[in-house]
C-alpha cells in the first residue's frame, strides 16, 4: 500500500461475557477506499465493524482487548471522548432507522448537536449539501418539512447517509445497509458509495458477494471469530489464497 | 386415476368434536363477559338509581311577617331571625300547641332557615316592611318523604315522620307551598351534619389539592427514576434489586403508605395534620411505582435504532435519551402517571391514616389547611345515620365515577393521538 492506513487493528479480541467473539483480529484500512467485511453469519464481522465506533460500549457485557488506532490515536484509550469519536466515525445501519422528526431535522440534528454550523442559513446550505451527497435532494427538496419516516425504505437508508456525511465523519461504517431493500434502490445506494468513497472512508458489512465486488477495492474475510484473509478485493475474489475463503466465495460454506 | 385418495377427508369425526369444543370455548368466553358486564351494569344502575334524587331537593314557603317591629331595617343583623321562622310556623299551623308538637312542626324546617331568611333579606333589604313569602329548605326527612323514601303506610312508630307531621306536609304541598328545586347546594356547600345543607365542594377542592401535589412530586421524579434505570444504569445485581422493590412497593396496600406518611410526614417532618399537602404526598408515594413502572414500559417500546441511530451520529448518551428516546415515551408516561393518579382519586384508606377523614365544613384555602378528600366524603356519609345521607352518598359517588372516566378518557385519548407506531 502506498498511503498510510487510516484505521490499524492490532490483535483485537472480542468477548461476550465468556464467550470469544473475534480472536486476534490484525486489519489496516486505507483512506478514501471501500472496504468490505464479508463472511457467514455469526463470523463476527458486524462486532468488528461496531468496535471502531466503540457501539459496543452499549452492550454490557462486551469487553474489547487489543488496538485500533484511527489516524494513530487508540480509540480505546481513557482520553478518548466515544461521542467525539462517534462524530468522526458515523455508522449506517442494517434497517433504515431515520428519526421520527422532519427530513430537515433528521440532516440537521448532528451538526446541531456537534455545533458544526451557524445561523440558519449555514444549516440549510449544509442539509442541502448532504442530501445532495446523498443523492436525494432531488426527490425531497419540496417537502423537507415532512417526516423521514415517511419515505421509501431505500430513499430512507439515503437519508440515514445524509445524516451522517452533514457530520463530515472521516469514516462510515456501514452494516448491511442494503439488506431490507429492493435491488434498485440497492443499486442507487451503491453507486452513492463509489461516489462517497472521493471525501469518505468507507467499511461495509455485506452478505452479497456481487456486492462487495460491486463496491470495494478492499476485502476482509472473517470466519468464526477470525480474520481468514484480506487484501485487494480483485485478488481475494479471482485467486484467494486460503481455502475457506475459496469455498465461502464459491458457495460451499456460509 | 379412479382410486384418488380422499383419506384427508375422512377426519371428520375428529373434525367435529374439534369445533364443538371451539364453540364451547367461545361460549364460554361470551357467559364470562355477560356477568361480568351484568355485574357492572348493576353496580352503576343501583348507584345513579339511588343518586339520581340527590340531584333535588325540597323547599317550603313561608309567609313571614318583616314589619319594622320584627326586624329592625338598621339593624337587621340583630334580629331574631331562628324566633321569626318559629313564629311564622305557629301561625301557620296554629294547632301545634304543646311543646312537643311546636318541636315537631320545627322539625318540618332545616335548622339553617333562621340563616337563610337572614341571608335572603341582607341581599334584597327592599323586601322589609310587609309581608313577604321566602323559600327556605326543608328538612332531610320532610326532603326524603317528598322524594317517596318514607312510606305513609308504615306504622307511625317505625317511620321518622308521624301522621300530624305528614298532615302538615301534605296542607303545605296542597297549598303549593312546597316545591322542588335543583340542589345547587349540593355543588357549592361543604359537609353538614345536616343532608339537606351537605354540599360535596370542599371534598372536591381537597381531591383536587391533593392529586395537583401528587401528580407534581410523582410524575418529574417518576419519570426521571424510570429514565435513569432503563437508559443508564447498568444492569448489576442492585439494579435488579431495585427493580424487584419498585414492583413490589407498586402491589403494597395503600394503607401502608398512609402508616408510612403518618409517622414520616407528620410525626417526623411535623407537617400539617389533614392538609392536601401530605395527603399528596402519600398518594405521591403510592402513584410512584405505577409512574415508574409504567414509563420503563413506554421506554422500552422504543425501538432500540432511534438510540443506535442518534448515538451514531455522535449524540451523547444523555442527548440520545432527552432528544429522541424520551420524547417517544411520553405520551405512554403521562398515560401511566393518569392511570395512577385515578387509583390515587379513588384512594381512601391512606387518607383515613393521616386525618383527612375529619370532619370539614369549609373549602380548604390552601394546601396547609385541614381538607378531606372525595372517597372520604363517600366514606363518612356512607356511615352517617341520617337515611338523607344514602343519595348524597350516590351523587359523590357518581361524582368520584365521573372524574375517573374522565381521566381514562383522556389517558385513552393521549395515547391514541400521540403514539407512534414502528
């Protein structure tokens, strides 16, 4: 690799109470670049990708060991403010989960919170901005005021991407954002990734092997807790080097 | 081809069997919900049966002589005005003569119509000088005996009225001076010894003081417990602890509570005896678990994403719950703290322990001030003799039914037109 990575994981474990969740896991992610995490359910990819916002805080029981360092500061560290790195590293969810409130105040209520603008008229710039990203600024300019929920599933999870990019995170993790929707606003959503990819770092968890494909330049495979291979997601696709990775990307196991 | 096989419908012995037991269920279900319905029914109908005819009550005119020589016009207070009803009863009914019999015809009288003629002529002064004719009210037993509650047919010795009295009433109504109006004094007066001048206001005004107090000390700090348990603390052994006593105090005999606020709040503290204020407080004790329960409910009814989503974009914990979580369960709060705060109108015995079953003719002014309480007013007419004081018992009753389906109905209404749906 040419650039530094932005993300570094070194030996991270995972434990739900006694049970080993990751084992070991080592993982460089490059800036401005989509990453994908494949693998079977229950590999653990999805508790990987909820370490590096440190959501895992929320479950009790959960405990992290190991290293991850995003631009060389450990996000575990006691310094570390979670909703400050939160801010950074914005998250997209599996089920599109826009806030009961206005599609204006959906985009707006980060950049409130984080006090990234002032005055309205920089509010309404920035919100037009991510919704612009987002690719929905055309379909919801006249009705900003009505509620988030009230769209279409796909239009939401781009909504719920707005939200995220108007906090101008470095990174955006992404946990199957494509799995409840249908396959064209599937499409629309990955062709809003390779174009988000320019200003972001993207992770994505995904159960589409034609997804990752689609979308990434790199891919990680887990597998029970461990990370199997990584690497450019041409050669991890065309000539893998272990052979679990060969049976999940051919469709024997998972 | 021909053989097809029908064997899949050959169970239809079992089939049968299986629908009689369904429709014996479903019969069941309907038998359970018409006595149960039947019972509500019953309870309703024989209160409003029995406080429909508290809703009048009996007045009698009384020509009375106001000559300078009776009451003095510059010195009206200083009238005898007990000695004028009196007067005008005898010369109305001159055959009373003995003692005995004048204290009969008295008895057709409320023991109040001395205060009301008074209280009739501070207002209009002009009627002075002649004679004039003022409705006063009629005694609780001449007021039932109007209402058909004593039967005539009874022997003499067994009714409250005997055949001279029931004479004199049946010459007054005869000569239409006897009416029935609508009994504002029921609305406006607080409690009597006498059923005809008891009233339900200071009953009502002392329900209200107390359930404001109970619903501003339990509902902030209900909510706020239920908040902080179900969005940060973290589910340790003491948090489970806690949890097991909210549930339990929820299911403590009111009672308790009032044992509690009695040694507490008024042998600790030393705060007023009888006051709505610690009659709040003890109901605030006992609404709280309901409060609280009844918000973690409404907390956890929110879908786990609005929290990952705002904790997503970099909210803090506290932002995620004020912001988002705790918007979306108010409308079930307020819903539990209303469901609670009936149970606390209806409440009675908590009351009982801390002296608000006193005896309390005047509106309360303020919180401090001695006060009773709707289902104490039910409870104390309920034990007073006087067979006057069975409607008035009804009518609050109706009154306590009325505030309760009011509340419901708003608790039903909140949670209809502000619940949100995922």
């Amino acid at each position: 690799m040419s650039k530094t990575p932005i993300i570094t994981a070194r030996n991270v474990d995972v434990f739900y109470a006694e049970k080993q969740a990751l084992d070991k896991i080592s993982l460089d992610i490059p800036e401005n670049k989509v990453t994908s995490l494949i693998g079977p359910s229950g590999c653990g990819k999805t508790t990987f990708l909820r370490c590096i916002n440190r959501m895992n805080d929320l479950v009790d029981i959960c405990r992290v060991q190991g290293d991850i360092k995003i631009a060389d500061q450990d996000i575990y560290a006691s310094n570390v403010d979670v909703v400050a790195l939160r801010a950074q590293v914005g998250m997209v969810f599996q089920k599109p989960n826009p806030f009961p409130k206005s599609i204006y105040e959906n985009v707006a209520y980060g950049p409130k919170i984080h006090g990234l603008t002032s005055g309205k008229a920089d509010m309404d710039e920035l919100v037009e901005w991510s919704l612009r990203k987002a690719g929905l600024w055309a379909e919801v300019k006249d009705r900003l005021q009505e509620t988030g929920t009230g769209l279409s599933g796909g239009q939401q999870q781009r909504l719920c991407i707005a939200r995220e990019i108007a906090v101008k995170p470095r990174v955006i993790l992404m946990d199957e954002p494509c799995s409840a929707l249908d396959p064209i606003a599937t499409a629309i959503i990955e062709e809003l990734i390779d174009e988000l990819r320019k200003n972001f770092t993207i992770i994505i968890v995904t159960h589409s092997m034609q997804q990752a494909a689609r979308v990434s330049q790199r891919t990680a495979f887990f597998h029970m807790g461990n990370l199997v291979e990584s690497g450019a997601t041409k050669t991890i696709f065309t000539s893998p080097k272990d052979e679990r990775t060969q049976n999940y990307i051919t469709g024997r196991i998972g | 081809m021909t053989d097809l096989d029908t064997s899949f419908l050959q169970g239809q012995k079992h089939l049968a069997k299986r629908h009689r037991s369904e429709s014996r269920f479903q019969w069941m279900g309907r038998m359970a919900i018409v006595v149960s319905l039947s019972f509500l029914v019953f309870m309703v109908g024989s209160i409003f049966w029995q406080g429909k005819s508290a809703v009048t009550t009996t007045e009698i005119a009384l020509q009375i002589n106001l000559s300078a020589d009776v009451v003095d016009p510059n010195d009206i207070r200083g009238a005898s005005f007990d000695r004028i009803i009196k007067a005008t009863l005898c010369d109305t009914f001159p055959e009373a003569t003995s003692r005995k019999e004048k204290k009969k015809l008295y008895g057709l009288l409320s023991s109040d119509a001395g205060y009301q003629l008074r209280d009739q002529i501070l207002e209009n002064p002009e009627m002075l000088g002649g004679t004039v004719t003022i409705w006063v009210n009629a005694s609780d037993d001449v007021d039932i005996f109007n209402k058909g509650q004593i039967d005539r047919d009874v022997p003499q010795a067994d009714r409250r009225l005997d055949d001279q009295q029931i004479g004199w009433i049946d010459q007054l109504s005869g000569n239409t001076a006897m009416r029935s109006v609508f009994n504002a004094k029921f609305f406006t007066n607080g409690d009597s010894r006498e059923p005809e001048l008891a009233g339900i206001l200071s009953a009502l005004v002392g329900s209200a003081m107390s359930l404001s107090i109970c619903f501003v000390l339990s509902f902030p700090i209900g909510i706020m417990a239920a908040i902080y348990l179900e969005e940060f603390a973290p589910k340790k052994r003491w948090s489970d602890f806690i949890e097991i006593n909210i549930n339990n105090l929820a299911a403590v005999p009111s009672i308790v509570f009032g044992l509690l606020g009695l040694s507490i709040f008024l042998s600790t503290f030393g705060l007023p005896r009888s006051s709505p204020l610690v009659g709040g407080m003890v109901l605030a004790l006992m609404t709280l678990p309901t409060i609280i329960i009844a918000s973690r409910a409404s907390l956890r009814a929110v879908p786990p994403s609005i929290r990952e989503a705002a904790l997503g974009v970099g909210a803090s914990p506290v932002q995620a719950t004020f912001h988002h979580v705790a918007p979306l369960a108010l409308p079930g709060m307020f819903t539990g703290a209303i469901v609670g705060m009936a149970r606390a109108l209806g409440d009675t015995a908590p009351l009982l322990m801390i002296g608000m079953v006193a005896f309390i003719v005047d509106v309360p002014q303020s919180i401090l001030e001695p006060a009773t309480a709707l289902p104490v007013q039910i409870f104390l007419w309920a034990d007073a003799p006087e067979r006057a004081f069975l409607e008035k018992t009804s009518a609050a009753i109706i009154i306590l039914l009325v505030f309760l389906v009011l509340m419901n109905i708003a608790a039903i209404i909140l949670r209809k037109k502000y619940e949100l749906r995922f």
